[in-house]
C-alpha cells in the first residue's frame, strides 16, 4: 500500500507538465472537450469491479518493470523531440505498467478497458487532425449543397464554400464532423462495452456511427443556410447538441434491432472472466521491483522535464530587412488580418508581393516558427487553398535547383488559375513532405534541442500557359536562395 500511494504519486509528478497540457487543451478545443468526461467513466467502470478486484488475489510480475521502462522511454523520446503526442500516450502506458507490475495478468485483465478508453481522450497529432478535417468539410460542403438543390434552394458549391446567392457559407474546421465522430466513437464503444458484446454487433454499431455523423452534421449545414440564426449562439449550440441526441438514438434503434435478429448473448460476455486465485509468488515478498520502479518514476520524471525544455530560435535578422528589389523584380510588403496570422500560429511572417511588367506578379509568402514545440507548426498550403474555395488540378514535385526541391500544385478558383510552389526549410534542409519535415523536426529535437523551421511559398498568375508561370517561379525561387540563410539559422 504505502509503495503504491508513493508511485501513483510519483506517476503524477512525474508527468504533470504532460497531463496540464492535456487538461489545458481538452478545456480549450471543442473537438476533444468530450475527453473530460472519458477518466470519469474509466473510474466508474473500475468502482463497478472493485468487488472483483477486492477478491482477486494479486500476482505481481517483474513484467510490469519492462511496459513501464517502455512507458518511461516513450516519455523522455517524446519530451526531447517535438512530439506532444507521445507523451500522453506514456503516461496511459506507464500506469498500465505499474498495474502489471502489482497484479500481474490478473489485475490487468480486469482493468484493460478502462485502461484502453483513456486513449480517446488523447487529441490527435496537429498535421494528422488537418489531413482528415478536410475532406469531412469538403464532404459535409457536397452534401449540404445537394441537400438545397433537393428543396429547391439553388446553391453553388467551390470547396468547402457554399454560393446561396443571396449570402455564402463557409462550412469550416469546426463543422466539418470530426468533432462529433470522434467524441461518438468514444460514446459508441462505451455503449458497446454495456450494451452489445457480440464482436460482429459491436463493430457493425460503431462503423455505422460514421455515415449517421456525416449525415447528421450536413443536415446542420444546411440547417445554417436556410435558417442564419443557427449559425451562431443557442441555437448554433443546440442544433450540435442535436446530432449527438440523434446519433444516439439511431445507435439504440440499430442496437434493438440487431438483438431482435440474433437474441441472446454469447456465453462469457458481458462479464469478466473470473481472476483466478493463486499463490503469490516470489515477487509478492520481495520490494526490490516496488524500489526500482519509484527509482525510475522519479528519474525520469526529472530528466524529462529537463530535457523537454526546447529554446526557441529567433530570426537572425527581422523580415523588415527582407530585400524588396530581388533581381528585375521590385516588392511590397502587405500584413494580413490578426485573426488569420494567429491561425497559422507562425512566429513571424513575411507576406509580400513582387512585380515585374514583362514577366508578371509572384506573391511571396514565409511562416517562421521559433519553437514548434507546443505551439504552432506549419500549415500544408494544399489545406488552406483547397479549403478556401481552391480546386486542384495537378500536383507534383520539381526542382529549382540541385538539391532544391519544391511541390507545385495548379489551383483554379472561378476560372482563374494560379500556380503555387511551398517547400518547408528545416535547418538548412529543402523538404516537400509534411510527413517527412515532422519527421526531422523530431530528429532535430532530439538531437540538436531545436524545434525551428518554416514555411515558405510563391504564387503566381497561371493563365494558359502553364511554362511561363512555371519558368517564372523557379527564376524567382533562385533569387530568395542566397537570401533566406541571412535570416533563418542552419
């Protein structure tokens, strides 16, 4: 007892940077603020066992040590990089550890699902939560569009903008779904571990969750089309709250009619197998791996907040001294709206635009991100473009020059067709990939304490011809090369 209380507190002094940043951001975003609720029931559905537990006899294993050594590592890698994600998913791993440790299988066999649902709680990694936004707007956009066509409201759809003639609709982030399939998926497995233990009901329950969520939240969208009350305030509010009363709903109906086809509960579920009684084993008398385990907690716990502790990595000079004459080009520099700056949460930017009569305009913009640590990291232009209207044509990816590639993509928007090249700089290192710049984003983390990079991309006119827009940018981009080390550190 008196070893447990000291590592359940350790446990929590030991990561409580890690679980305020959780607790922060889950009182914060309402995509993830379901997650509150998600330790109560993992509480309440370890207070209905705690009879089995009480009668479980305990088998604690040396094993335990090895998923929390494993726990811990996964904490100080992800403290040491940039990674937020990794962290929270120690700590659900180091407890699991420290359960195994004290009751062996036994007492893990009892725990694993509240255990398993701490995991939802968990909001998904920046770059990860962008990619799926999109598409769930653009598909929300699409059938809220048919949806007006269908009663008779004409209605025009580019991106994830709605064209009602009279006004537009923007169908952003927050009302793209996710938000509701997520916290339904949560609410959906909890249903299933109550309700429906037959494996196959379950799934087809939790998989039929998404089609009703997508559903549901476009018959939102076009709720806030007909009716522009419903775009802010109570009834913003309420009409969300609907979905989940709708969801639920259909997920009780679906669930009756499933057990009405094929009654009856297969025989072991709903309950627990019983935890067998044994005797203890060697370990139970010994506190060496009691000892060891808080020796490692507290070390770690230490180290990890030492080594998290990532500097930010100013601009060696300010964008105000970025040269506006650039070969025959001649620039202007423009500041875009608070709000939209605050989005990208870039440290500082550059956005202007450079104009040469005989060759045409190229809109220069850069994103610098001191610490992308905790903060803001960079945004995929691909994301921004298409979700503002923006329609893709081509994508791909070139050179400017040796060892100097860029991703082009050719966007359209009302008939008019622009030219986008955007390449991330990390230290010195020219990347196209999103994937592959989080990835030595970490790597640099890790290694060099640094979490600096950026963001940088050129847009131009298209028109027909294609070349020139083409040729243009890549004699642009060689005129920043020389330029860019003066600002940002290798």
């Amino acid at each position: 007892m008196v070893f447990g209380s000291l590592l359940a507190i350790g446990l929590l002094w030991a990561y409580w940077p890690v679980l305020y940043r959780l607790f922060t951001t889950l009182l914060t975003d309402e995509d993830y603020s379901f997650g509150l609720l998600l330790p109560l029931v993992s509480g309440y559905i370890a207070y209905l066992k705690w009879p089995e537990i009480r009668r479980c006899l305990w088998r604690p294993s040396w094993l335990g040590l090895v998923v929390l050594a494993l726990g811990l590592g996964l904490y100080i890698v992800g403290e040491a990089s940039t990674d937020i994600y990794s962290p929270c998913v120690s700590f659900i791993v180091s407890l699991g550890g420290l359960i195994f440790l004290f009751g062996g299988w036994n007492l893990v066999r009892l725990l694993w699902f509240p255990l398993l649902l701490l995991f939802l709680m968990i909001p998904l990694p920046q770059f990860l939560f962008q990619q799926i936004t999109l598409p769930l707007q653009l598909l929300s956009s699409r059938l809220a569009t048919e949806m007006f066509q269908i009663i008779g409201i004409p209605a025009a759809r580019q991106g994830n903008v709605i064209d009602l003639g009279v006004r537009q609709l923007q169908v952003v982030s927050a009302c793209s779904g996710l938000r509701y399939i997520l916290a339904l998926s949560a609410l959906g497995i909890i249903f299933c571990y109550f309700y429906q233990r037959r494996p196959w009901k379950a799934a087809l329950l939790l998989l039929s969750l998404l089609p009703a969520a997508i559903i549901a939240n476009a018959l939102r969208v076009a709720g806030m089309g007909i009716f522009p009350a419903m775009q802010e305030g109570f009834w913003h509010g309420f009409s969300g709250w609907l979905i989940f009363v709708f969801c639920f709903g259909f997920l009780s109906l679906l669930n009756l009619a499933l057990n009405h086809l094929q009654p009856g509960t297969p025989e072991g579920a709903g309950k627990e197998t019983p935890a067998e009684r044994a005797e203890v084993n060697g370990i139970g008398s010994v506190y060496a791996p009691y000892l060891i385990a808080l020796i490692l907690v507290l070390g770690t716990g230490g180290f990890a907040q030492v080594v998290g502790r990532i500097p930010p990595v100013p601009l060696l000079q300010s964008f105000d001294n970025f040269p506006l004459q650039l070969g025959s080009w001649p620039g202007k520099r423009s500041d875009i709206d608070p709000a939209m700056f605050k989005a990208t949460g870039a440290s500082t930017y550059l956005n202007a635009d450079f104009l040469d009569p005989a060759l045409g305009s190229i809109n220069l913009w850069i994103a610098y991100y001191e610490n992308q640590k905790g903060g803001g990291s960079v945004h995929s232009p691909f994301t921004c473009l298409t979700g503002s209207g923006w329609t893709l044509l081509e994508s791909g990816i070139t050179e400017v020059g040796p060892g100097l590639p860029v991703r082009f993509m050719l966007m359209e928007q009302g008939g008019t067709r622009h030219l986008v090249y955007y390449w991330y700089l990390q230290r010195g290192r020219w990347l196209t990939s999103e994937y592959l710049n989080k990835f030595y984003l970490s790597y640099d983390g890790l290694l060099s304490r640094r979490a600096d990079g950026a963001l940088i991309r050129l847009i131009t006119p298209a028109g027909a011809d294609i070349k020139s827009a083409q040729e243009r940018l890549n004699s642009f981009a060689k005129l920043i090369v020389p330029v860019l080390p003066q600002f940002m550190q290798k």
